[in-house]
C-alpha cells in the first residue's frame, strides 16, 4: 500500500472513529503498524478492555439488511442500513474471534446469581422491524445459531398493506411491505432464537420541542403547540399508554412475553423509564455507548450503533468507552464557549442569520464540544437576569436555548453543554426569595462582587433546582458547564441561613473570629467548598433525571490551582473538582489575572496540573480570547504560541472564551489548528472551505467593547490577596 492510500484510508478510520469517540483504537489499529508518524500530545488512548467478570456484556444495534448498500441510497438513504454481505462476514468474524453471541434471559440469569456469561460476550439487537430480518437476518441466525432481540414499532407493523407507515423519520416514509408481518414475528419466535422487544407504538417519530418547530424525539420531548408546552401530567400519560399498547400488541400477535423497551433514537428519561417499568417492561436498551458491566443496570443498556460503513472487523463497536471517565478514559476535549446572547435578536430573520453563522463557524472548526449560554445576560454582569428556556422562576428572553443546542448538535455534530449559574441569579422584585442573597461582613467592601442567591437557604436550593430541572425538561443537550460564580470569599457568607449551616459544622456564628483562627478559617473554607461541590453535584442530579447520559464540567478560577491556600477567597478547590466533574475548565487567562509574563505564568499553571494526579486527564485549559483590560482581541499569533506551550506540555483539553463569532475571531486558521478534533493525526488535517461570509449582524457591537470580563469578584479578590480588604 503507498503512503497516499495509507494516509486516505487513516484519515477515513479516523473519521469514523472520532465520531464514535473511540479514536484511541486507530492509534492501536492503523497509526502503530502503519508508523504514519510518532504520538502526539493530544493523542486520544485506547480504551480499557472488558472484564472477563461473568456478568459484562456488549450489545450492538442494527436496522434494515439491504442487498448493495450503496446503491440503495439512491431511492432510500439510511446511514444505519448495512450491506448483507457485511453482515455476513462480520457474524462469521464473531464466531472466529471467539466472541458469543447471547440471548437477553442468559443476561437477566447471570445477573440473577446465576451462570455467568461467558467472555467476549454480545447481544445482538435489530430495531424497527424491517421485513430484511426475516428475509436476510433469520437464515444467518438459524446458521450460526445466534440469538437475537428484535425491536417492533407496532404502529408499523399495524399499518395497512400499501400505505406507508406513520411517523417515519426518514424524508420519505417507507410502505408498509418494508416491514415484517405478524406471521413472519411468530415464525421467528418460535425458533427459539429471537425475542422481540417494543420499540413503542408511534414514539419512532419526532414532535415540535420548541416554537422554532424542530422536531425532537417523540419519547422525550414536551409537544409544542399553539404557544403553549404539553402539559406533565399530559405528557406522562402520553409515554404509557403507548407503551401499554404497543407491548400489548406485540404479546398478542406474537404469542410471547415482551420484557424489553427499546428506545427510539435512544432518548428516554426518568419519565419514559417509570412508564416502560409500569408497562411490565423492566429491561430497556439505549444508544449510550459502552459496555454493559455489572453496575450498568437492565433498565440503561448500553448499545453501540452500526453504520453502513462499518468494516469487517469492526474493533470501534466492540471496544467502544462508555464516555467520559469510565475505565479512566476521558476523550479529548476541543470546545468553544459561545454567548447566546449574541445569537438573540428581536428581529426573527436576524436572529436566525445569527444562528447560520455560528453554524458556519462551528463546521468549519470542527471542535467536539460548544459550551453554550443558557441564561441572559445583557448587561454582563456574569449574574442571569432571565434566561433562554422556558422555567417557574425568571422571565425567558426567548425560547431559544432548544433551538440553538438542537441545531447545532444535527448540523455540526458537537456535544453542547449548558453553561448555567449556580448562584447568580437577578430574581424578579416581586420574588419573596429575591432578597435571600449571599452578603458579607458590613465593613467589607462590595464593589466588584457577583449578586448571588444563598445556597445555604434550603428555600433558595429548591428553587435554583427548579430552574434546572425545567433546563433539563424543555430542552436538549449533552453536559453542563457550571459557570465561576460557584464561590464564596473569605468574608462570605454571613446570611442567617449560612450562619446556621456553619453552627451545624461546629463552628462559631461571628465571622470575624472564624477569621481570626487559622484553624477555624480553614475548616471553614473547606466546609464552604464541599458544600459548593455538593450544591453543583445536586443541581446535576436534577437535571439527570431528564438526560440520563449528563456530562458536567466546572469553570475554576486559576488561584486555587496555583495557591491551593486561596481556597479560603474562594471555597474552589481544584483536586477535589477533578474528582466531582467529567472535566474541570480551568480559567486560563493570564490577562483576566493581571500576569507580569503571561507565558510564564500559563507554564505554571500547566506545572500545577502535571503534577496533580490526573489532572492532565480531566483539565480543560480555558485561554481568553480578549484582553478586558483594553477590550482588544488576543492577537491570533499569541494564541497560536500559548496553545503550542500547552499542547507541548501535555495539555489534551482546549477551550476558549468569546469565540466571537459574529466577528471570526479568533481567525479560523488558528481556530482549526487548536480546536478541532478532526486534527488528531499528525499532519492530517481534514481541509474545510471557509463558509461564505453572512452580511454584518446589525447585533453585533463594535468588536472593542461587545464581550464583558466573565466573572464579577475579581477585583475583590485581589484586594484581600494584597490585604487591601477585611
């Protein structure tokens, strides 16, 4: 093979893998053998293997068999539709490879107690209930003597001959011959070799999720209509009695007992999985990724998912991580901080061109993550004065959080995470709890300080829940960012609520003598971080309930990592963030902290987490891309030389905040070149044109004075650092 197929073809499996998460294997599988060039840096790892334990298990999801492929894209484009000859000789690999094939009721007995599986084992999974299962998947079954979960949309199977089944998510819906009859399911149960699982009765579809009209997973999603939400009780009634139909349907046709929901598009929530277990269907399937070890309940199966294009051997579908942080692996992390609150216009037509060059921008870099503004902050200031999704508590600017993550997550492909305050929130007036804020000694001074609500008032703590929680009901995303107003300095906080909280941890209620004992100020300052973390932790929770699959990341100030004896100005510390989040955003901005030698000063830094255990792992290093001390641009070269210290440092995570978008700043040369995650192979950067320039938003403000400093406490800090303040 020359060097010009060899780079072609690394460059098509890193593709793929990098899609799947899993680019570690093509360091295994293609850049070692092929010696295309040495390890980088930021060169993702290979995952660990499955435990030989008895009880883990892999599951793959498959759809429609189809005889040439490609060639059937023509009339009917499917990514997940698979070529028969692959799926023959990807069932005869198994059996080479000594991997076994299992039914659900051996997995349901060896978690049971009973006898356990053996290694290397899979459970084969078909959804939707394509006619292909019978016609090319049922021979190759019987052959090899495989067992298999077949997932039915009973709706389908119940359409009448000729007319094309409802709800379809394909451009054009398929007739109802492209499915199985009732005689064929019967045929195939009484095998012996296949079960059938519901895929709901009419769920396989996608409902309006917001007033922009996108349509979202059916399962999960609240139905927009007429101005107004879907209503709880509604929409919980909704997800079972579907449920109930189509398990139901399936046990009468069938004859057989159905056990198992497997969710369309993989979107469930807490909701979907109250209503599948009140159906009488205890085990469920997903599409998160990963192996199903023995902590991995029966009700949140991982599956992994293959595509037309999958070779044989396939090792990413096997050896697929479970996302960040299991077995150790936590994939690299590229991601851009946007503000959403220069997406928003007044004008509809603006605001929708506003989105398109995000979008632009977004596809041309390619990073993996957005980190995505959830709340409206017009002024600045760092604290929400309303926020961009519908909630019980703060006005909504506009709806558009949804429709922002939505778009972004289909057209581009990135995970977004929710960047939310866990304190700063400017409540209405008329708010009895808008007065229940975070307060200090009286002669301390109070300039520069974030306005935050007191977590310590557990009144507060329900209600900073609620607004989460209504994040997590309304809207879809992939992780939280919890933004840098999660602190408290060395004078706060002195509210009623909090005085009580610090008695209960054996401490004086006078601050001032807390203060005064080096030993009480410490217990102190770490009471205050724990329960920070714990309050962070907590609001995640809440939010999980929604999206089961949550990432979470912290913004940390660059002191606590630097000075870990500054965790008394700011209840942050970094170790123990490292241990409670997915990743741990530090800010590393040496401007924002007034640095004599920024390269210096960011080379420190990136000692401090070299020398934390794992720190590397779970560091994303957040450089600014605006100096606020003249409300310049960092020039792009500067940028470029930080991140090429870090990188040669070890430095595997990158973000950056503003990504000015609307101006393209930073330059995407230097954009490309840091964040995106299809640069992973050394010397092979995918090329991308850069997308047409959109007429100038008229919501875009001169470039010098567009974006705030984040953060409010800053000066604050200082001043007790240089003992300035009291």
């Amino acid at each position: 093979m020359n060097s010009c197929l060899i780079r072609a073809s690394a460059r098509r499996i890193a593709s793929r893998f990098s899609r799947h998460g899993v680019f570690a294997a093509l360091l295994a599988f293609v850049l070692i053998p092929l010696a295309l060039s040495p390890l980088t840096a930021n060169a993702q790892r290979l995952p660990p293997p499955d435990p030989e334990d008895g009880q883990t298990f892999r599951v793959v999801a498959l759809h429609d068999i189809r005889t040439n492929v490609l060639n059937s894209f023509e009339t009917s484009p499917e990514p997940t539709a698979l070529d028969e000859k692959t799926l023959a000789d990807w069932f005869a690999w198994l059996q080479s490879a000594d991997y076994h094939p299992i039914s659900v009721q051996q997995i349901v007995d060896a978690r049971a107690g009973g006898k356990p599986l053996p290694p290397r084992a899979i459970l084969l999974t078909f959804d939707d209930g394509y006619v292909s299962f019978y016609t090319k998947v049922f021979p190759l079954l019987k052959r090899f003597q495989y067992p298999a979960l077949i997932a039915l949309v009973t709706d389908w199977m119940e359409s009448p001959a000729g007319q094309p089944v409802k709800g379809y998510g394909g451009l054009v819906p398929p007739p109802r011959e492209n499915f199985m009859t009732w005689a064929q399911a019967r045929e195939m149960a009484a095998s012996g070799l296949v079960e059938f699982a519901s895929h709901s009765d009419s769920l396989h579809t996608g409902l309006p999720g917001n007033p922009q009209g996108n349509l979202q997973p059916a399962a999960v999603t609240r139905v927009y209509r007429d101005g107004t939400y879907e209503d709880e009780k509604l929409y919980q009634a909704r997800i079972e009695t579907d449920l109930r139909r189509s398990r139901a349907l399936i046990q009468d046709r069938t004859g057989t007992k159905v056990r198992a929901m497997v969710w369309p598009y993989g979107a469930y929530n807490r909701v979907a999985q109250d209503a599948a277990a009140a159906a009488g269907m205890p085990l469920m399937l997903t599409l998160d990724e990963g192996p199903n070890t023995p902590d991995v309940p029966l009700s949140q199966i991982r599956r992994s998912l293959a595509t037309y294009d999958m070779p044989v051997p396939d090792f990413s579908l096997l050896r697929m991580p479970a996302g960040a942080g299991a077995g150790g692996y936590y994939p690299q992390n590229r991601a851009m901080h946007i503000d959403l609150d220069y997406i928003y216009d007044p004008d509809p037509v603006q605001q929708e061109a506003n989105l398109s060059r995000l979008l632009d921008r977004v596809q041309a870099i390619g990073p993996r993550s957005v980190f995505l503004q959830a709340f409206a902050d017009p002024d600045g200031d760092g604290v929400a004065d309303a926020m961009y999704f519908p909630n019980r508590h703060l006005p909504v600017r506009a709806d558009l959080f949804n429709r922002v993550a939505w778009q972004l997550r289909t057209r581009t492909g990135v995970q977004v995470y929710a960047w939310m305050p866990v304190m700063a929130f400017h409540l209405p007036a008329e708010n009895p709890l808008a007065t229940h804020t975070v307060t200090w000694l009286p002669d301390a001074p109070s300039k520069g300080r974030y306005a935050r609500l007191s977590p310590f008032d557990p009144a507060v703590r329900t209600l900073i829940g609620e607004i989460y929680e209504d994040l997590g009901r309304y809207t879809n995303f992939a992780g939280l960012l919890f933004h840098d107003d999660a602190m408290l300095a060395d004078d706060e906080d002195t509210s009623p609520h909090a005085l009580a909280t610090y008695a209960k941890w054996g401490l004086p209620t006078d601050i001032k003598a807390i203060r005064a004992d080096p030993a009480l100020s410490a217990q102190w300052a770490k009471g205050k971080t724990r329960f920070l973390t714990d309050f962070t932790l907590e609001l995640a929770a809440r939010v999980r309930e929604q999206q089961p699959g949550l990432l979470t990341a912290r913004n940390l100030f660059a002191l606590p990592l630097m000075q870990p004896e500054s965790e008394t100005w700011f209840a942050q510390n970094y170790v123990q963030a490292l241990s409670s989040y997915d990743y741990t955003a530090v800010m590393a901005m040496p401007y924002m902290e007034q640095a004599e030698n920024p390269e210096a000063w960011l080379r420190e830094l990136a000692q401090k987490v070299i020398a934390t255990p794992g720190g590397l792992d779970r560091t994303i290093f957040e450089l600014q891309t605006r100096d606020w001390r003249d409300s310049k641009p960092v020039p792009d070269a500067t940028l470029a030389a930080q991140w090429s210290m870090l990188h040669r440092m070890g430095a595997r995570h990158l973000a950056w905040y503003p990504d000015d978008f609307l101006n393209d700043q930073p330059g995407l040369d230097v954009s490309r070149n840091a964040l995106s995650i299809r640069a992973n192979l050394a010397g092979e950067v995918d090329t991308l044109e850069t997308p047409p320039a959109l007429a100038p938003s008229k919501q875009a403000p001169p470039a010098d004075d567009r974006l705030e400093t984040p953060g409010g406490m800053r000066d604050q800090i200082r001043d007790q650092q240089s003992g300035r303040s009291q």
